[in-house]
C-alpha cells in the first residue's frame, strides 16, 4: 500500500484476508485504484467490502464472485464508486433488497455478472435491469428461478446488449427465448446451453446478425431447419456450440460451414446424425482452428482428412469415440496440421504406426490417450520421446508400470506433466467396418474396437 500508482489489485483466493486487513487499503494509495479482485476471499464480510469501496473513488473494476452476502448496505455504499464499469458477483448470495441497491447505486454499469447466485429473484432483476440503462453484458448463468418475466425486462430495458449468457436458466420458455432475437439485434455473444430454444427461437435469433459467439448445446428441440437460418443470416459468426443437439445432421452443419466462413470454432460432440459430409463442408472453412466432434461415430478419417488439408489453422481437435478414425487420419494430420496444439485420441482406432506420425508435429502441446487398443507401451514411449513439445499427457494408468521408469523422468524433465486416469475398460471387436486405403488402390478391412 506505499505504491502511490497501483492500479490493480489481485488477492484472489487470499482467505487470510479479512475486513482488519482491508482496512490497510484505506489510505491515499487507494485513490489510484482501477481494478481490484477478491474473489474466494472466504473471509471478507459485506462489512469489510462496504468499507474499504468508500476509499476508492476511481474503481473501474471490482469483482466479488464466491466472496461475500451481498447486502442492502453493501449496494449502497457502491455510490462511492460512481465510475464502476465492471462488477462481477458470481456465486453471490443477496440478501432481500441488496441486488436492489445496487441498481440504484451503479447506474454506470456496462458490465454484470451474477452466475450462478442465490437468493436471485424475477423481480430484484427486472428492477436492476431497468436501471442499467449503458449495460452491454450480462450473465445470469444457472439462474434457475429466473422467468420469461426476466428476460422480458431485460430484453426491453438494455436492447444495447452485445453479451448474454444464460446456460441453464430452465424456467426460461421458448417464447421467451424469441424476445432475444427480436429485440436485442446488436447481440454479438449468446450462451443459452441447455435451454428450452427451438427451431422459431434460432429463426428469431438469426435477426442477430452480428453474432460472432452462438453456444446451444443441449437444446433439444433444434433441428437442421432452425440453424439453416443461422447460416444464412449469420455471416460474422466464429464460435458455434452444438453440443448434444442430437437432431442436427450434415444438412445443418454444411449450411453454417457455406453461410459462416469466418468460422473458427465449432462443438459437434455427440451430434450423432453427422457423418463425413459434414467434415467435408467445414474443411472449406479456412479459419478453423478448433473441432470438437467427440462421439460421432459416422465420421471416419476420410473427412478427418478433408479437415487436416483443408483447415492449416487446425490447433484443437477432439475425436474422443471416433471409432472409425484410425492411422490414415493421422498421417493425413502430420502432414498438413502443424499447428496442432491439442488432441483427444481416446476410444479411436489409432495404432502405434499413427501415434508415431503425430509425435511428428513439433508444436503439439497436449495428448489425451487414454483407452486406445492398438497402442503398446514401445510405441507409446517411442512417441513421447520423439513428440518433444509435450507439456501435458492424458494415460491410462495401466501403462505407468509397462513403462521405463527412467524414460518417463526424461520426459517429466523437460516440462511434461503427466495425468493418470485410473478407468477400468473392456475391449469389444467389433464387425469390420473401417477400411484403410493402402498402395494401388487397394482396400484392406482394418479391425475396429469399441471401448465400453
């Protein structure tokens, strides 16, 4: 506190602080203050909060998210702070009238987060809302006592929005989700996971067209007819999460992979109805630099392949229970994704052979290769040694013991970190279904395992 220019303070997680050692901060030093965080400061009362935000006049950003009740005398004392922009509350519980004064208090509000509070009701909401007349973000995640009557005042109240999230907010109907669309159009960020969204909602959505975030996993009732108008009226789109939204199929991912080539990031996980085809839209997505397509079971190498020659910007990729993904895609990987940074291989049909081509790219960082039958502990230790950029590796605790003891330091020694997943597993052959192209033209049928 003799830093007469301090400006931002982190004591995140400091539970030896407590309202005594707050009052440290009450001196002339605290006037140059912009950002401070206690977050998980388990042992600061709204007391000690009220208190030294009174000797910080040019507070900016002040986050409290798993601090402190958020009281009646709390929000008022934020009157102090007429310049607070940014006020972060997660995990909060708010006592009767105390999210109340805070609407009262910071008028000057753009950003406010209250994710996953209790003690969060419909009407202390609507009340703040209408108070915060510059809010631009907002994220009332895992609300669930929240209504249509919420998302109606907010909707109403701060049609600026640029950033909603709202993931399982579950007393939230479909009718209520449309409001969004239609009333906030300057929205370029949206999480509403787990929702009760349907194919009228995304058709309401797509009047948001500059959306370059979109996460609606979980949303059961949307189908390929739904996102089609995504893709056709969502060109700054970047960031798409589709994740378990099961009656999504190849139509619908190639109408975002033709209407959204800014495209970066797409979660296809357990969308179970894609197949290749849909590999092969998105490998037209020159930008695309994270692919999460975990148990999809109809996509093979053949579109891994598309995506590896056409995507170069490739740096993640998930392809947890791929069955039908083997070495090909592999090689195809280590030819043409050098920037892979990040690969899940677990429950795929990859050998020693591929394993090897993959070690092959310097800059990959992290491995998660737990649950692989055609891999041995020669060529599992063969490709750590080689791939020399590890910084993180995901294995099965079988083959801690298969292991030279003495190779593993080698790699632990140059900064590898490694996590051993102790899950029983049971190899199941099942039909020869996957087909490896080999020299002429020539395809031989290849084993597949299932991992149950």
């Amino acid at each position: 506190m003799k830093l007469p220019n301090l400006e931002v303070l982190s004591l995140v997680g400091c539970v030896g602080i407590d309202d005594d050692a707050l009052a440290s901060l009450e001196n002339e030093c605290s006037k140059s203050l912009q950002v401070l965080d206690m977050s998980n400061c388990q042992n600061v009362t709204d007391e000690g909060v009220s208190s030294v935000v009174k000797a910080m006049p040019n507070l900016l950003e002040l986050n409290l998210s798993y601090c402190c009740h958020v009281t009646p005398s709390m929000g008022k004392c934020f009157q102090m702070i007429p310049k607070l922009q940014t006020l972060k509350l997660e995990g909060c519980k708010f006592m009767t009238d105390g999210l109340k004064y805070i609407g009262i208090s910071c008028a000057s509000l753009r950003e406010l987060s209250l994710s996953k509070c209790s003690g969060l009701t419909d009407t202390d909401l609507s009340f703040v809302v209408s108070r915060l007349k510059s809010l631009l973000k907002l994220d009332i995640t895992c609300n669930r006592n929240i209504t249509d009557a919420s998302l109606a005042a907010i909707t109403s109240s701060c049609p600026s929005l640029i950033s909603l999230k709202m993931e399982s907010c579950s007393h939230v109907s479909s009718e209520g989700l449309r409001m969004i669309g239609k009333r906030c159009s300057q929205l370029e960020e949206l999480d509403i996971t787990d929702s009760d969204l349907d194919d009228e909602g995304l058709k309401a959505l797509s009047g948001c067209s500059k959306l370059s975030s979109l996460k609606i996993g979980i949303c059961m009732k949307i189908s390929d007819e739904g996102l089609m108008h995504i893709g056709k009226s969502c060109p700054e789109l970047r960031d798409i999460d589709l994740y378990r939204s099961g009656a999504i199929s190849d139509v619908g991912v190639t109408q975002i992979a033709q209407g959204c080539p800014m495209l970066e990031s797409i979660n296809l996980s357990y969308c179970t109805e894609i197949t290749d085809l849909s590999l092969a839209a998105l490998s037209k997505c020159a930008k695309l630099n994270t692919l999460e397509i975990r148990g999809c079971p109809s996509v093979s190498s053949v579109g891994l392949s598309e995506i590896a020659t056409g995507c170069r910007l490739l740096a993640k990729l998930d392809i947890k229970k791929c069955f039908a993904i083997n070495d090909v895609g592999m090689l195809f990987l280590s030819q043409f994704s050098h920037g892979l940074r990040q690969i899940n291989l677990s429950y795929c049909s990859v050998t020693d052979i591929g394993l090897l081509s993959l070690s092959s790219i310097c800059g990959l960082q992290s491995m998660t290769i737990v649950h692989l039958a055609g891999i041995t502990p020669n060529g599992l230790m063969a490709a750590l040694m080689v791939c020399g950029g590890l910084k993180k590796v995901k294995l099965h605790t079988a083959f801690r013991s298969m292991m030279p003891p003495h190779m593993l330091n080698v790699v632990e020694a140059r900064g590898c970190i490694f996590q051993w997943i102790d899950k029983p597993f049971q190899v199941e052959q099942e039909r020869c279904d996957i087909w490896k192209q080999q020299s002429q033209d020539v395809l031989v049928p290849l084993p597949s395992y299932r991992i149950i």
